[in-house]
C-alpha cells in the first residue's frame, strides 16, 4: 500500500493507523451517516490521503500553515459524496480538524506536527461519532 521507495520507520503503526480509520468509517455505517455501498477501506484510504497531504505539504513548506483550512471542506465534501448529512458531517470534521489547524498544534505554538498517523487516529474517532 505504501511507496516502495519511501522506507517508513513504523509500517505497523501505519497499517494500525489505517485501519484505526477504517474502524471510525465502518462506524459512521453502523450509524447512517454513509450509504450502504460505502467501502470502508476506500472511504479510509480517502479521507487519510487528504489529510495526510495536507499535512505533509504543509510540514514541509510547499504550501502554508493557512492551507490546513482546506482540510475542512475537502473532507466535508468527501464525506458527503457518500451520503452523510452536509450540517452534521461539517460540524464532525471541524471538531476533528480543529486541533491541527489551531495555533497551539500539539503543543508547540505555530508548528504542524509530523507525527500524521498520531492526528488522523484522533479525527478517525471523530468522523465516525455523532458530534450533536
């Protein structure tokens, strides 16, 4: 699944991450929140490749700490597409996205933290929760 050329230095913690998402996926499911023909490794596979770019791209400079705000409505969008309600999927993913776009990014004023996998395990427990 991951780039043969690019040696990660915990594919377990990766592969964990995944499939931490794919949890968060099959419980939006179980909730309604996506249709029933939702795949969700796929729907995981999405919303971490948009978060995990984002991110990425940000952390190392191409892009600025402002284009995290992305996150919110590219995900919002994602979710959507597969039938979840547009109000409740936003107010979700805001509550999610929240801390990575905050000023105080884990702690450390004005940084984005490189430890992705540690984020997107949180906002997988949110993208799979009811926030109302």
């Amino acid at each position: 699944m991951f780039d043969a050329a690019f040696e990660l230095e915990d594919a377990t913690a990766a592969n964990d991450t995944l499939h931490y998402l794919v949890r968060g996926v099959e419980r939006a499911a179980a909730a309604s929140r996506f249709r029933d023909d939702i795949d969700p490794l796929e729907l995981a596979t999405q919303s971490w490749t948009i978060g995990h770019g984002l991110a990425s791209l940000v952390a190392t400079a191409p892009l600025s700490r402002q284009a995290l705000a992305h996150g919110v409505p590219l995900l919002t969008a994602l979710f959507t597409s597969t039938g979840d309600n547009a109000e409740q999927c936003r107010r979700s993913v805001e509550h999610g996205w929240r801390p990575l776009t905050s000023d105080h990014c884990f702690g450390f004023p004005g940084m984005v933290s490189t430890d992705i996998s540690l984020r997107w395990q949180q906002f997988g427990l949110v993208a799979g929760e009811q926030c109302d």
